[in-house]
C-alpha cells in the first residue's frame, strides 16, 4: 500500500480491503492534492477515480494511485513506467488503461507529488476538452 495505513475501508470500500480506495486512503489523497483544487474521490468500475474540478486525474486500485498519462507527459512519468499501467480483463485479456503507477517516493515528498498530479491533471484536461459535451452525447439524432 502507498499512503496512509488502512482502516475498516468505511464509505468508500464498506466490505474492508479491495479494489476501491479506503476512506484513510481517500482522505490522504485529498489533503495531500488539495492544492490542485477542489479533490473528490467516487466509485467507479470496481476502482476509485479521482478527479479534480470534476476531472479524472488518477484512478485508485487497492490503495495505489496512478495517473493519468498521454502522449504530453509520458517522458515527464518515465520513472512510473518501470510498473504495469492500471488495467482490467476483458474476455481473458488484460487492457491497459492511460494510468500509471505513482512512485512510491512521491509520498515523502509532498511537492514531487503535487507536481505530478499536476501533469497529470493537465492530461485529463485535454482528454476531457478532446470529448464532446454530454449535452452533445445526449442528444438523439
């Protein structure tokens, strides 16, 4: 685990250790990326995602933040890229998803780790801004 030390999981993951972050996890994330903006961590797709302003900069799995990657910060997370990138399986395969694992270092350095959020936070502006509005998505044809 990287962070703070477990605790029951309350909230975010009720049945205790798993995929989704803890509460004491997502509590340390949102104290330790407040600077970023406002920090909220919901439940999605077995996992936890966290956004920023209502983007998704990273993504949580059983307690391990990663980041979001694009081809504009990948050289910067090249360090991140020794470990496996987030993924799921999907009819027996594994897909890897655009999040990568951050450095354990990053959580002794509290300015290492907003600069990285920071990164990746201006990925997940342009994979956001790259999307059409969900007025547009909604709308039937």
């Amino acid at each position: 685990m990287v962070g703070p030390a477990e605790d029951d999981g309350a909230a975010l993951n009720p049945r205790g250790a798993g995929m989704v972050a803890t509460s004491a996890y997502a509590d340390f994330l949102r104290d330790q990326l407040a600077p970023l903006g406002h920090i909220a961590i919901r439940r999605m797709f077995g996992k936890s995602g966290v956004f920023c302003d209502g983007v998704m900069l990273g993504m949580v799995s059983d307690n391990t933040l990663y980041f979001r990657v694009d081809d504009l910060n990948r050289d910067a997370f090249a360090e991140a890229a020794a470990e496996p990138p987030l993924n799921y399986a999907k009819q027996g395969r594994s897909i890897d998803l655009a999040f990568w694992r951050a450095p354990d270092r990053l959580f002794d350095a509290p300015d290492d780790l907003l600069a990285w959020a920071r990164l990746a936070l201006a990925a997940a502006r342009r994979v956001a801004a790259g999307r059409p509005s969900r007025a547009i998505r909604n709308r039937r044809v």
